[in-house]
C-alpha cells in the first residue's frame, strides 16, 4: 500500500483519531469535510445543548486553522446566527499547528462557549447583553438550547450537511482549482463509513439521505450530457468533474478510516470486531470500483475521443489518471499495478499536450502536475520524481506569472501553493532522522 504525503498522512491521522474518540462524526465529501456532534459545556447556560458542527479542512492544514460552523442555531457573541460560522479571528489567535482536531471539541469551543469574548463580535446583540444584561444574556442562551439545540431539534433539520451552507469560512476552491483535484463516482447508492465512541465501522445507507440523492441526480445529469459525443463547454466538464468528486470523496475517506480501524483490529488477539470490519471495507471498495469503472467508461467512450481542444484533451487524461489512482489506492496485486501503469500512461497523455499547447500558469496544466506528482509519491512511492515534477512546474509557473490572466490568477496561484506546500513537506520527510 502506497504513503500518503506528510501533510495528508497529518490529515488523515487527525481526522481518524477524531472519529476513533468519544465524538460521533459524520464524513461529508472526504476527510477533510465532516460534520461532529457537539454537547454544550457543563457549568456554562450551554449546558444540555446539542449542535452539529460543521469542520473545512484548508489544503494547508495544519499549517492553516479549519473553518467552523454550527449548523443548528446558537446564540453567542463570536457564532454569527445566520450562517453559523465562528469568528475567524477567534479561530485563528487559538489556533496552532501543534494542535489537533480533537482540541476543538475537547478546548476550544467549551472555552469559546464559557467565555465569549465580547469585543470581537459576530453577533452584535449577543455581545451587547453579555457585557450589559449578563441575566438576560444567560436567558436568551437557554431560550436557543430548548427550541434549537436538543436531539429533538436535529432530527427535524431539514437541510443535510453536505447542502448546509452555515460551514463557516472559506471551504473550497473555484471551479477550475477543484477540478484539478475532482474525483469519481457512481449513480449507484451506497454506504458511508461514520465510527461509534469506541471506534467501531457503521454502516449507514444513503437510500433517505437527501444530499446524496442530490449528488447522485448531478452525476445522472452530467453524465447524461457527457454520453452525447459532443464538446463540452469549460462549465459543463467542470461541473461533471464536481458531480463525480462529491460522491467518490466520501467513499474514499470511509476506506481511510476502515482500513485504520482493521489494521488495530489486525493487531488484536481474537478480535471479535476483524470481520465485520473486513465485509465493511470489501463494501466500500466495490462501490469505489464501479465509481471508477463508471466515470472511466465515460471518458474512454465519449469525452476523451470527441475532445478537439486541447484544454479538454487535458482536463480528460488528467481526470483519466486520477481515477485510475483511485482505483490504485485500494488495489492489490496485478490489479493495482495495472491500475498504476494505466494511470501512468494517462498522466504521460495528459503532458505531452499540456507541456506544448497549454501555458505553464494554466491552472489545467499545474493541476496535472499536482495530481501527477501527487500519483509519483503516493502510488509509486517515487519522492524524487515527485518533488522534481512539482518543482519544474512551480519554477516554470513562476517564470511567466505576469502573463497570467486576471480570469485565472486566483486559481493559478492556488495550485502553485499547493505544489510548493507538498515540496515542502516532502523534502522534509525526506530528510534522514535526527
């Protein structure tokens, strides 16, 4: 099984021992979207309360604070009350790179909810009573925790969280940075992989969850208009990009999690818990296979010999590659080194144009070298090739940033970021011990 980098090896672990506490956490698009069920702190007008709480992980995590956001309506000083976002500032004066994920609910937000702080406000009304009605203050609080903070309350939430939009903070790139990172999926409903307190794989089916539902009518859609061997326009092919990556990511980070979860239960002398684990994952690994194998047929059939550009000749190798990694993660075997050697070939593909029809800041191109050198690190395990491809794309990029255009200068400068991010990480992962 290939490494992850050092930055999501980081994710991945915080994440994992996030769901592996006593916390109930919901895994949205990937692990770096999830959704954690918080108790009010005791001894505070909080007490009792019940709140979904919505966490973004940015790209430079650890590096960056997540973003936070209250899905069901609270009434405090720094939690704005319509989106339900914490104050950034008051993230980002706590927050450190020795931190995990686990201090936000354990520290951090009990803190937050015990002592607001009242002179940076998100909710002006909140804040005012704090300083000047503290009885009142304290009323109002319990008045919010009885009619939307109890199970009750979040059972009759009508919006889900991968639809909520009270996540709080910037959570995504635009359209053309997510893209360089999209993923696969499948029309087919499947299961999600949350975790019990003690740590254990659930089970939960999507067939009344309606934002998977929604998600998978995207991927019927676009994959209705990709079947018709015509050219897609840029905002056609990006949003089939998105509607595959939004039901793949949480597949991908539920095999994360189970695979984490097997091998300690592996390590266990008769554990009770191996074969359940065990049918869990080869269920999440189906699903992820015919996610693959949809998504690819598509691209072999129709978007890949209909493309005339060369920005869709591109955008499709690349996207070809990606799932082709995918399905290499999970892979064992002849299967995964032909899964490893076809993707190869479609990255290859993929730059051979790009290196001669596409600007070296086109954000296209510099994600393919992204997900490139991301498939030389984790797939081929190749540090060097990695951090070489990463490089000659940065550098080049570099050479030529005041011809970039203003259309995609934020999309561009992203992906640079994240390439020298990974270099970064890996060349020091590379560095001998001690």
């Amino acid at each position: 099984m290939s490494s992850p980098s050092p930055g999501k090896r980081r994710m991945d672990t915080d994440v994992i021992k996030l769901v592996e506490s006593k916390h109930e956490v919901t895994i949205l698009g990937g692990l770096n979207e999830f959704v954690v069920k918080f108790h009010g702190p005791a001894d505070s007008p909080y007490e009792g309360g019940v709140w979904k709480v919505r966490v973004d992980l940015p790209d430079r995590y650890p590096f960056k604070s997540p973003s936070i956001g209250f899905m069901n309506r609270i009434f405090h000083p720094n939690i704005d009350e319509a989106s339900g976002s914490v104050c950034l500032d008051v993230i980002n004066q706590t927050w450190s790179a020795l931190y995990d994920l686990t201090n936000i609910f354990e520290s951090f937000l009990p803190q937050l909810l015990a002592y607001p702080n009242p002179m940076d406000p998100l909710n002006g009304a909140a804040a005012s009573l704090y300083l000047h009605r503290p009885e009142d203050y304290r009323a109002k609080v319990r008045e919010y925790v009885q009619l939307y903070a109890t199970e009750a309350a979040l059972r009759s939430l009508q919006r889900l969280p991968g639809e909520d939009s009270r996540a709080g903070g910037d959570s995504g790139a635009s359209a053309s940075s997510a893209a360089a990172a999209a993923g696969g999926a499948s029309s087919t409903n499947g299961a999600h992989g949350a975790a019990a307190a003690d740590g254990t794989a659930q089970v939960s089916t999507n067939d009344d969850d309606e934002s998977s539902m929604s998600e998978f009518k995207m991927v019927d859609a676009m994959k209705a208009v990709a079947v018709m061997d015509v050219e897609l326009t840029v905002e056609e092919r990006n949003l089939l990009s998105v509607a595959y990556k939004n039901v793949i990511g949480a597949r991908r980070a539920s095999w994360r999690i189970v695979s984490s979860i097997e091998q300690k239960e592996e390590s266990k002398s008769g554990s009770e818990k191996l074969d359940v684990v065990r049918t869990f994952r080869t269920q999440v690994e189906q699903e992820l296979k015919k996610i693959c194998d949809d998504i690819l047929d598509v691209l072999d059939s129709h978007l890949i010999p209909s493309a005339t550009v060369a920005e869709s000749r591109v955008f499709y190798y690349k996207m070809k590659g990606d799932y082709l990694r995918y399905l290499a993660e999970f892979a064992t075997g002849a299967e995964r080194k032909e899964a490893a050697e076809n993707s190869l070939t479609a990255y290859k593909a993929a730059t051979d144009i790009a290196n001669t029809q596409l600007k070296p800041t086109h954000p296209i191109r510099l994600g393919l070298a992204l997900n490139f050198s991301v498939f030389y690190y984790e797939i081929l395990n190749s540090a060097d090739r990695a951090c070489k491809l990463a490089k000659t794309a940065f550098d080049e990029a570099i050479a030529e940033l005041d011809t970039l255009s203003e259309e995609s200068y934020k999309d561009s400068t992203l992906i640079m970021q994240l390439l020298r991010d990974n270099l970064t990480l890996w060349t020091s992962d590379m560095q001998p011990a001690g």
